[in-house]
C-alpha cells in the first residue's frame, strides 16, 4: 500500500533584517534548544521551543549539508513545517570572519570594562555579544 507520508521539511528562518531560507525542503533539522539538541525529521511531533545562540545544522537530500549561526529566537515545527524566528541568523557562507573577530574583541574588551565597574548589565551585554561572535566564528569554521 503506498505511504503518503512526506520525508522532507519546508524550512523558514525569518529575522528582523530578512529571511536566511525561504520555504526550503531539507531532510533532517537539527536545532539547538535551551533544552538542549534537537533532531527534526519528517512527521516529528509538534515542538516549540526557544533556541540558545548556536548552530543550526541541515541535510539535504543528496546529503548536502548547511550550517546556519542562529542567534536566539525560537523555533515552531508542524505539520512538516519548520519556522525559525531569530534574532539575527547567518549562513555558513554568508559570515564575515573578519567582522566577527573584531567583534569577539570588542566584547572582551567590553567585559574586563565592566568587570572592573561592576556594571552587571555591561558585562551581561557584553557576555551575549561575545556569544555572537564566538558562534559565528564557530559556525564559519566548522
Ligand atoms: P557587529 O558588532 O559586528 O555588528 P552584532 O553581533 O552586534 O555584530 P547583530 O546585531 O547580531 O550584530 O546583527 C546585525 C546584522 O548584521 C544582522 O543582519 C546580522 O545577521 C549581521 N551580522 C552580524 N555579524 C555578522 C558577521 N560576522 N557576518 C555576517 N553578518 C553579520
């Protein structure tokens, strides 16, 4: 008896500055969640859950592959349709190595600044920036 079950998910990561994957099929999300890694294939269950800043990684098929630096947000999946809502998110391809680097440390710089006032919403900007930039270069490298 034929299946008509799909084996592919359609794939948004929206931002406020654009969409990073417009309605793309892939075969296998992996997202990272506050609760930890999470795989996504074909007919998973109904998940929404809020991301850390780390990597989002997809397969394709043909088993091509795709990193994407996502930077907080969250994630919805249904009905095969998974729909990243983040703060600002990068492909792979797309990171600037070099700006990323300044920016790692700018954000050093930023923390033994706000360490040496004991200015906790300073350090914890600067601990988030730093996040940033540590994933993007991460993600760039990988
Ligand atoms: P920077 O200090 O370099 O601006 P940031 O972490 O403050 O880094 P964000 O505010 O998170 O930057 O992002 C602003 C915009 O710039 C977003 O569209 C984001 O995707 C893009 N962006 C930030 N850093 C990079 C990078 N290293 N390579 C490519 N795009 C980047």
């Amino acid at each position: 008896m034929a299946d008509n079950k799909s084996s592919v998910l359609t794939v948004s990561i929206v931002t406020p500055d654009g969409e990073v994957y417009s309605n793309d099929q892939v075969t296998m999300a992996v997202i990272e969640t506050m609760m930890g890694d999470l795989g996504i294939l074909a007919n998973h269950v109904p998940v929404i859950a809020s991301l850390r800043i780390g990597e989002t990684r997809f397969k394709f098929n043909g088993n091509d592959m795709d990193t994407v630096a996502v930077n907080g947000g969250f994630a919805e999946f249904s009905n095969n349709t998974l729909t990243i809502v983040a703060d600002s998110a990068e492909r792979k391809g797309d990171i600037d190595v070099s700006r990323a680097t300044h920016a790692r440390e700018r954000a050093e710089q930023k923390i033994k600044d706000a360490q040496s006032k004991n200015d906790t919403d300073a350090l914890k900007r600067a601990q988030v920036a730093l996040q940033r930039a540590v994933n993007r270069i991460n993600v760039a490298q990988h």
